[in-house]
C-alpha cells in the first residue's frame, strides 16, 4: 500500500511537471478558476524546477532563450527517479 502510494505520487508529480511545461506556452490567465489551477501546479512543481533552472542554463536560440530545466526534470523523473523510487519502495514493505 505504502509503495504503490509513493509511485503514484512520483508520477502525478511527473504529470504536474509536463502540465507546467505545456502551460509556459500560452498567455497567462490573471483571474478565474483556470488561474488558480495554474497557480497551483506552479507551487507543487517550483520546489523541483526552481533548483534544476539554476543547475542548468538555457540554450540560446537565435535572439532567445530556451529553458529546458523542465524537460531534463520531466525526463529524469520518468526514466531515472520513478522507477528507481518504485523499485525501492516495493523492496522496503
């Protein structure tokens, strides 16, 4: 029980990750319940992101750009950190 709940919580936060990462590409909403919705993946998800934007610079792309803190935090969750907190967590119980 306790495993499956410490799987299932590493993939909603992979899921919140690419939710954030697919958000940046449009205008924000300031008011309503869509922007609260926002605001609330924004704070479940800055406490992984925030470090991994400082950790790793974006690439420039011509005149801009590209963070891909994100990306590297989403993939490393599903390929790296899930499976391997899964694993351990169904050795433990």
């Amino acid at each position: 029980m306790l495993a499956s709940l410490i799987c299932w919580s590493v993939r909603v936060l992979g899921y919140l990750v690419l939710a954030r990462l697919l958000l940046s590409w449009f205008p924000r909403a300031s008011t309503g319940s869509f922007a609260v919705v926002v605001e609330l993946i924004e704070r479940s998800t800055e406490w992984i992101l925030g470090p991994a934007r400082k950790m790793i610079p974006p690439i420039r792309a011509g005149a801009g750009l590209i963070d891909v803190s994100g990306l590297v935090v989403l993939l490393a969750l599903q390929l790296f950190i899930g499976p391997l907190v899964c694993q351990v967590a169904s050795s433990l119980v």
